[in-house]
C-alpha cells in the first residue's frame, strides 16, 4: 500500500506539472479535475468563455494517454449523434442485409461535452447514461463503453437564452461542480505573453488508461476514521430543510439540500486527496477542502436568499462553520 500511494502521489504531481506547461493558473481547479479522475466521477465546468476550459480538458488527455472527444452541443444534435446509429449493410458474396452498429463520439476516454445546456433533454440524458451505466443504448442493444471514461461538461454562466439547463437530478451525476474565475493580473500577463508567440508547448503522456484504473482500485483502498466518516454525513445532512437538527439558516434560505450521494462523494474525493497530499487516511480537512464543488450543486436556495444576496456558496461556507 504504502509503496503504490508513493508512486500516485508522484505521478498524481507530474501530471499537474505537465499540464502547467500549457494552462497557466487555475491550479485548484486542475487538482479536482484529477481527484475526480481518480474517484471514478464526472466534472461540470462553469466559467465565461475564453478560461481556456477546452485546452484544460484536451491537455489532461494528452498528459494520460488517452482517446478524447469534444462535442459541441447544439439544439439540434440528437441521442443518435453521440451514441451512434446502426446502418443496413449489404453482404457483396451473399447479397445479404444486415444491420451494422457505427460508434458515435461518445466512445472514447474522455469526453469534453462542451456547453452541455445547449442541447434537449432528450441528448442530455444520453450522455448520461453513458456517465453512470458506461454504455449506450442504440437499437435496442448496449453498447459497452471502454474504461476508464471520464465526462467533463461545459457551461457559460452569462447567456442563458434558447439553453435547457439541467434539472437537479441531472446535475447530481456530476461529482463536482467547478466554477473558473478570471486570472490574476500575472497570470494574465503570462498567459498572454506564452500563447502570442510561434513556440508551443509538448506535453508528455504520464499514465496509461490500465494506470489510471489501478489508482482508481488504490484510492478506493484508503482508510476512512469512523469521525472523518459521521462529520462527511452530518455536514451533508444538515443542508436539508426537512432535517430537524438542521440549523436555522438552511431551514431559512434553502429549497432543497444534498441527498446521500454527496456523501459518497465527499468520503471517495477525501480519500483521492489525502492519497495527492502523501498522507493514508482521511482528514476533516479533506472533507472541508471538498465540500464546495461536491455541495455547489446540490444544495438550492430560495427567494429568501436571493432577496439577501445569499448564493449557496456563502451557504455551504455558513454550513461549516456550523458543524
């Protein structure tokens, strides 16, 4: 154990170097993209445009090794466009018809679903599928999808014009929801003065698919202490309303709180971080580290809370200070 939480731990840190090479900043955000990795999760990506949320997720693909995909998504795409379709093939020898199945993007390592609110429910919940069974289903048959298959959605905060948002429901398959701020000043000034020049940075693949999922069986393998396990519990419990012990302000300014998959996640990211921080057990401080991209999205807040100004991030930052 010891040995193979050495070896993440190093290979978890060059992978963040090699994708430096090219994404300057967002440097929080790239470490939770790699937790989920590594938790066997998905990431929606919330940011305006130009914060370099494709270069980020296409780099990643390029430091592990992997297939990748990017789908624009549109109000005409359809299921069909990213599963796949079947096609009636003719026999040459036999004269004989048969249906032949054509994988669509959807068949690849990574997938960059970009501006995922841009398309109908009805694709929406493809891609869903795919993200919690790893299959497509097309003409009836399922199609098993290759692993390790990571999910990386897109959305622009700033029009919300002729998009379809997810619904909660939707929301919660995504283990994390990562919102990109702008850059500081020096950052900006190193992004521009990197990207305006004829040089371009090569970025060396560090792990194979087969590596990555035997990190994935390692942070699985993580000890959790019995507090580290009822504190998790009892912060996502007390986000619900309906809960008795809840305290006043989230009966006050919230809709709806995290259900028992924010748990889940909170305890499986804890475990891929302190494995990153070279440490075999999980920590309170994991679980505090984590609680804003797990809980972003799961918690609602009312007219009440808008009326005062109050986003969930303040209330989950309320939250924990309470527990």
């Amino acid at each position: 154990m010891v040995e193979r939480a050495e070896a993440f731990k190093k290979d978890f840190h060059k992978l963040k170097s090699e994708i430096a090479k090219r994404v300057i900043g967002q440097e929080h955000i790239v470490e939770q993209l790699l937790y989920s990795l590594f938790s066997r999760g998905h990431c929606i990506l919330v940011g305006v445009p130009g914060l370099a949320k494709t270069l980020l997720i296409r780099t990643l693909a390029e430091s592990l090794n992997l297939s990748f995909n990017r789908i624009q998504f549109t109000p005409d795409l359809m299921p069909g466009d990213i599963t796949g379709t079947e096609i009636i093939e003719e026999d040459p020898v036999s004269g004989k018809k048969t249906f032949k199945f054509i994988k669509g993007p959807l068949f690849s390592n990574i997938i960059l679903a970009d501006e995922i609110n841009r398309t109908p429910p009805k694709t929406q919940a493809a891609l869903l599928e795919s993200m919690q069974e790893y299959q497509v289903t097309a003409g009836g048959q399922r199609h098993a999808l290759e692993k390790p298959f990571f999910v990386l959605a897109t959305q622009n905060p700033i029009e919300q014009e002729g998009t379809y948002p997810l619904p909660e429901a939707q929301l919660d398959r995504f283990m994390f929801h990562l919102w990109l701020d702008y850059p500081s000043l020096e950052e900006e000034l190193d992004i521009v003065s990197k990207t305006t020049t004829a040089h371009s940075e090569t970025i060396q693949p560090i792990l194979t698919g087969k590596q990555i999922m035997d990190y994935q069986e390692l942070v699985r393998e993580v000890p959790v202490p019995d507090s580290v396990l009822e504190y998790a519990v009892k912060l996502v419990s007390l986000s619900r309303p309906s809960n008795p012990d809840a305290p006043e302000f989230v009966t006050k300014y919230i809709s709806w709180g995290a259900g028992p998959r924010a748990s889940q996640y909170l305890i499986i990211g804890g475990k891929a971080r302190a494995l990153a921080h070279g440490r075999y057990n999980v920590t309170e401080e994991d679980i505090r580290a984590l609680a804003i991209p797990v809980l972003r999205h799961r918690m609602v807040n009312n007219y009440a809370a808008e009326a005062e100004g109050l986003t969930v991030v303040a209330l989950i930052e309320k939250l924990l200070k309470h527990v």
